[in-house]
C-alpha cells in the first residue's frame, strides 16, 4: 500500500514483554473474544507475546510486518 502511513501508539511497542503480558492479561474477560492488536518491536517479541498465557489457538492471531520494522500482532482475546 504505497503512501500508508503506518502509526505506532506512542510507548506500546517498547513495552518490554513482561508489560506486554500484563496488558494482555488485563483485556481477558468472560463476555466472549474480541480482535484486538498491538505493535511489537520485533518477530520474537511478537511471538512471545501471542505465546504468553493464554495462548493463541489456530485462526486467533495474524502478524503483519510494519514499514518501521516492527511487527502489528493482531490476536483474539
């Protein structure tokens, strides 16, 4: 997509993982899944992230590799 301009929330992607998982412990709720995304600075740290309990299952994630070098995780929680 020539000319996107890709925007990263300022501070989310240099959440070390440990923020990373707390945040992603924070959004679990027993009303059902939603997608939700987040930037990570790199491919380990995203999959670290998504490999975090609970983990990802088949179909609930999606990486998508950003102009900047980081990595938008797109996960179902």
């Amino acid at each position: 997509m020539e000319g996107t301009v890709v925007s990263v929330t300022p501070g989310v992607a240099a959440l070390s993982n440990e923020d990373a998982a707390a945040i992603k412990e924070s959004q679990r709720s027993g009303t059902g899944k939603i997608w939700r995304t987040i930037a990570r600075p790199d491919a380990e740290s995203a999959v670290a992230f998504v490999n975090t309990p609970p983990a990802q299952q088949g179909g609930e994630v999606s990486f998508a590799s950003l102009p900047n070098g980081y990595v938008q995780v797109y996960y179902y929680l």
